[in-house]
C-alpha cells in the first residue's frame, strides 16, 4: 500500500506533514516513502484530507539494557570521512559532500556511540587514513571526549588497516577497561582481497582483570556482482554474489583467533560487525561450526535485524562468542536507531529546501547511519568453565559408610525425596565387581545364604543316614 499525495513535484515543501523529523511515520514500516517506485498494480491512496499518522512505533529513546559489567558495541558510522582534517578537503570519496554536511553526520555518530553506553565499540566504514592528529579516527575520538570529559575514549592503533578507503577500527573507554599488548590485523591478501581486514584487541577490565579479545568486521558486500560463471557470481540461492569470498573469510578468520593472534593467552573472542550475510546463510554457519555461539539468535530469535533493504527486514550485523565466552555473556540485542528511520532524515543536504534542511535534522542519534548498533553484556569470569577449582576436586576419598549418600538438588533439578524401602539396593559398577555400597547389608545377604545352604545339606545328610 502506497501514500500518494498526488503531486510529482521533486523535494516538495512543505510535505504532507510539518515535523516530520518527529513524525512517527518516519519509522518503517509505518513510513510513507515518496521516492520509491512502485508497480502499476500496487494500490495507490490519495487523500483528500490531511492524513492523520498513528504513532505505532515509537523511538527507542535509550539503548537496550543488556546486563553484565561490560558492555561491547558494534556499528557502522556511514563512510566517516572528515576531509583534510581541517576543515577543508571536501567533497571527500565518500561521505559527507560539504564541511557543513560533515558536522552534522559528526554530532550524530558521538550521539550514537555515547548513546549505547558502551565500554569497547567496534567501528565500521571509518576513512581509511591512519592515526594521525588530522585523521578520521583521531577526529572523532576528540569530539566523543568534548561531549564527555578530556580522556574519556581512546582508540587502538593496530599494525595494519588495509587498501581499501574504509576500514575499521576500535575505541574504548579508558576508565572502564585497558588494551593488553598491541591491536592487530590479519594481513591476508587471499582471504580479505575482497574485505576489510579484520581487526583484533585484548582487553582487560579495570574493576577485575579479567580479560577478552574482541575481534571487528567488515565482510565483503553482495553489491556490484561479477558473472554468474565465476565462484562469486550470484548462485540463486539468495545468498547473492560475492558469498564464496565472505565464507573464506569467515574460515580464515576464525582459524586465525584459534591461534590466539594478540598473544593474550586468554581463551575468550567476541565476533563482531556487519559480515553481509544473513543469519542462515554460509559465512555465519561456518563461524558458528567452528565453536561459536550466535548471540542474537539465542538473545532476540527470529525477530532480529540490523538493516532494511528495499522494505526488507534482515541483520547483516552480528555478534558469536566462543565456547569459552559464550556462558559469560549476560545478553544481546540491536538499537534500532537507523533502520527503521526514513534517510531524509540523515545528515546529507542534498536535493532538500532550505526548510526541509532544517526541519528534518536533529542533533540525535537517530538515522546516525544506516545500520543499527549492536550490543553484547558480559560477567567476565562468571562461565562455569573457567572457575578455579574447588577443594573437592583434590579432597582425600571418603570411606563407605552404612548411612545411605545423599545429593543436594541444583537449582535446575530439583527432583521429588525418594522415600525409604525396607529392602537396601546396591548398584555395583561394571569396573568394580566389588562393589563399595553397604558392607553390612552385604555380609548379613552371605551369612543367610550360607546358613539356607548349611540346613538344606543337614537334612540331605540326615535322610541319607
């Protein structure tokens, strides 16, 4: 169903509402989208009144709480390209087109990174030009620490960030948690011709040292597809083109972290970023093949995604955990701050009235980009599997006694008493004939089958005499 408002004038203004930036109609899918085509046979609906909008799906106006002590961000920040650093230098290659269009994507994306309140975020489309005091990177950690306090976020520098014009990148809050050893990159030509190179830091927690490596993604994606014939031409599997290459990055990486590439000598990796592939399709499979846990599919189901594509609902993003991280993550979840919000509402000032360049825009976190933030709580330290051993494990073995052993229910087995029978019953395992249950009760059995067997041969003897 289409909202027509009859008119074919491009960028009108005013437009069928006044505020649209506080519309609620913005929100897909309850948006009316002017610029999207449609087919002759859709229906059309042209009103003849003002339209009145319900508001069915209101902003999420904070982050979703996802528990633990620490919390890990990942999200796409739209091609953050700052120029020459200095105020000039646009229009970049990608990115904003105009210093002014470049301040108003800036005061966006501090709003979503401050937003998620997140100790470690993962970054996603950050201009590619190092760490320079004029670089991308450096810009924006200076304007995420003007909008808190001086050193309040840093960033990592690893030893590699590729030949692409975007890569990604890592800050963190330096009160929160600490880098252990230097960030690193995986230089694999073969692997990531077609990606971003994956980046790798361990951290440790400021409160309790304990520690975990976050691994940052960017898959190739399924756009500008090569012939079908070739192994990345699209297969008609919905899995689109370029699948062959984002599976072999998922091999390599994961075979990577397996080696523990920072040299921490901690077992615990986070898996995150936009790997451009859907929760069923290969790449994810693959990673979840080698041990790892798909956080939003155990944490939100069927009913997440991260990105919409042409009125489809689906996530790109991802998070997976390790078998040893896995039972330490206390949630995950997206912030739906960029999906469901129309682009008009972006940073960009192009094709847009004068009116419409001011009315449409918010210094907010809404339509900071394209995709929404992703969000993962830890308890670092809290998994069974890497608690210190317990006294009981070396105790000296306890001697059998006559009074019957009895366990203490857990907190997810709490099966009905077993009432007492007058008759004891002794379990002897295959690989100790001798048993080891009631002495007692086993000696009084022979001493009563030695006496039956003693009467029997008295009175065989007897009749014989």
């Amino acid at each position: 169903m289409v909202l027509d408002d009859a008119n074919l004038q491009q960028n009108r203004d005013p437009w069928l509402s006044q505020g649209l930036s506080d519309n609620p109609c913005n929100r897909r899918p309850h948006q009316a989208d002017r610029r999207r085509r449609s087919p002759p046979d859709e229906y059309r609906i042209q009103p003849t009144a003002p339209v009145e909008f319900v508001f069915a799906d209101p902003r999420p106006e904070t982050a979703p709480d996802v528990g633990g002590t620490l919390r890990v961000a990942s999200m796409n920040v739209l091609n953050y390209f700052n120029g020459d650093g200095a105020g000039g230098g646009f229009p970049t290659a990608r990115g904003a087109a105009t210093e002014s269009e470049f301040e108003r994507q800036r005061q966006k994306i501090i709003q979503s990174i401050i937003g998620t309140n997140a100790d470690v975020i993962g970054l996603l489309e950050v201009e590619n030009d190092g760490f320079g005091t004029d670089s991308a990177l450096q810009d924006l950690v200076n304007g995420l620490n003007d909008a808190t306090a001086p050193g309040t976020y840093a960033f990592v520098q690893p030893d590699y960030t590729g030949t692409d014009l975007i890569t990604s990148a890592i800050v963190y809050r330096t009160a929160a948690v600490e880098p252990v050893g230097a960030a690193i990159a995986l230089d694999d030509s073969d692997a990531f011709q077609l990606a971003r190179p994956p980046v790798v830091q361990t951290f440790a927690a400021i409160a309790t040292g304990e520690r975990f490596t976050l691994a940052v993604n960017h898959f190739k994606s399924k756009g500008s597809c090569p012939s079908v014939a070739s192994a990345n031409g699209d297969k008609g599997d919905g899995q689109s083109c370029w699948n062959a290459g984002r599976v072999e990055s998922a091999q390599a990486l994961t075979a990577w972290l397996a080696t523990d590439p920072t040299g921490s000598g901690d077992p615990d990796v986070l898996i995150m970023g936009d790997l451009n592939s859907y929760m069923q399709e290969d790449p994810i499979t693959m990673i979840e093949a080698a041990g790892y846990t798909n956080l939003l599919e155990k944490y939100v189901g069927d009913e997440a995604y991260s990105y919409v594509f042409f009125g489809q609902f689906g996530n790109l993003d991802h998070a997976l955990a390790n078998e040893s991280l896995a039972g330490q993550v206390t949630g995950a979840a997206e912030w739906h701050i960029n999906a469901d919000e129309a682009r008009v509402l972006d940073y960009t000032e192009a094709y847009k009235t004068e009116n419409q360049i001011d009315i449409f825009y918010q210094v907010d976190p809404f339509r900071a980009a394209d995709h929404d933030p992703l969000l993962v709580g830890l308890q670092l330290g809290s998994a069974p599997a890497t608690a210190e051993p317990t006294e009981a494990v070396t105790a000296e073995p306890i001697p059998p006694t006559d009074t019957p052993a009895t366990m203490e229910p857990t907190a997810e087995s709490t099966p009905e008493p077993i009432p007492p029978t007058d008759v004891p019953v002794t379990a002897t395992p295959p690989d100790n004939p001798s048993g080891g249950g009631d002495d007692g009760g086993l000696s009084a059995i022979l001493i009563a089958i030695v006496a039956l067997v003693a009467g029997i041969f008295g009175v065989f003897f007897q009749r014989r005499k």
